[in-house]
C-alpha cells in the first residue's frame, strides 16, 4: 500500500479482511461517525478493531434494541497508537507507529468490567496485502483516502461521554452489565450476526431489532 499513493479519485482502500468481519458499503452511520469524530481514514483502522465494533452494533441493535450509541461507544472504547518493529542498519529494531492499521481500538480497562467479556484474536498476520480499491459512495462517504501516516496518537482519541451527558446512556451502560451477567459473550455477538447472515457495519433499512 505505502507504493500504491495513486489511489483513484473518489476510491477508498479496504481490506478483505474488514469484510470478514462485518464490514461493507454503503458504511453505516455509525461507522462513519467513528472515523470521523477520530481522524482517521480505513486503512488506519485493523481486524481486531472492525470486529469489535462489529459486535458493539449488535449489542446496541440486537440486545438494547437501538441504534449503535456513539456516546456509550466512547464510555467503554478509545483508540491507542500501533506500533511495530523496524529493523534499523545496526541490526537493532525501533518502535514505529504502524503505517496501516495504526489506530488500535481497545476496551478502557476502568471499563472493562461493566462489557460484555470475551477475547479476540491476539494476531492477525497477513491482512496487509489483501488491499484493494473501493468506490466511495457519495450518499453515505468515508473519510476520503489520503495515504496519511499517522505518527502520534490524536488529543480526540481520549475523550470520553462528557460527564454532563452520562444520564443519557446510564440506562444503556446499566444494560450491558445485566447482559454481562447473564452470560452474554463478545463471541456470542460475533455467532449472533453470522448466524443471521447480517453485516453489522453496513448501512441498512432496517435494524436487527427490527428484523
């Protein structure tokens, strides 16, 4: 990708992997809330971090019966910079920001206690080269792709619900955690769309709850 700056006017870059995992277009309201609010293109994005909003739609859609809520969202995620090894002339390796796949979507550990539990696959190498050109759709656009790196984290990336806004979602987080305790599972979401055969990432007529 990092050879590939040509990108055609009006394409985006995706990756097969994305799919997989509960993306496609057109992208829904959701997803490209997210990107926005974040600064961030697609390709920042990884698996991991698409699968996991991939399940937090079908918990909002599927269980709380409601659109995916990007201030209970914020309340339990935030984005960390990636990094990888680079190997460097004197043999040694640094830590470089990641030029794909940089932003890093992770559950906030003071949070972690009132989610749905469940881990995700610790690696997921060879994603990379599976990239191809997608056709942005005018309607409902992602950010448009500019091959931007990013190299620090960004100051939006650690904003949470503002605490005047809490008793909005309060009914939402108190929620979750009743899910939480009956047993419900990150895996049990994930199996829950794909039994369904629905693309939690996409932008539809109508919501899980409502089908």
């Amino acid at each position: 990708l990092d050879r590939r700056p040509d990108c055609p006017d009006g394409d985006i870059v995706s990756f097969v992997a994305f799919h997989e995992r509960g993306f496609s277009v057109p992208a829904s309201r959701f997803l490209r809330g997210v990107l926005y609010e974040n600064g961030l293109e697609l390709q920042h994005l990884n698996p991991n971090g698409v699968l996991m909003m991939s399940a937090f739609a079908t918990l909002c859609e599927g269980y709380l019966a409601a659109a995916p809520n990007f201030l209970l969202f914020r309340h339990f995620f935030s984005f960390a910079l990636q990094k990888e090894s680079v190997s460097m002339r004197e043999g040694r390796k640094e830590q470089h920001p990641a030029p794909i796949g940089c932003a890093g979507l992770r559950r906030k550990t003071t949070r972690s206690a009132g989610y749905i539990p469940g881990e995700l696959p610790s690696s997921n190498k060879g994603w990379h080269p599976g990239w191809f050109y997608l056709k942005n759709d005018p309607a409902n656009p992602l950010p448009k792709f500019t091959g931007r790196a990013l190299s620090q984290p960004l100051e939006c990336w650690t904003y949470g619900c503002p605490s005047g806004e809490m008793k909005k979602i309060q009914g939402g987080v108190d929620a979750v955690a009743k899910l939480r305790d009956h047993g419900l599972s990150s895996q049990g979401l994930v199996a829950a769309y794909l039994k369904r055969g629905v693309v939690p990432l996409m932008r539809r007529p109508l919501g899980l709850w409502q089908m």
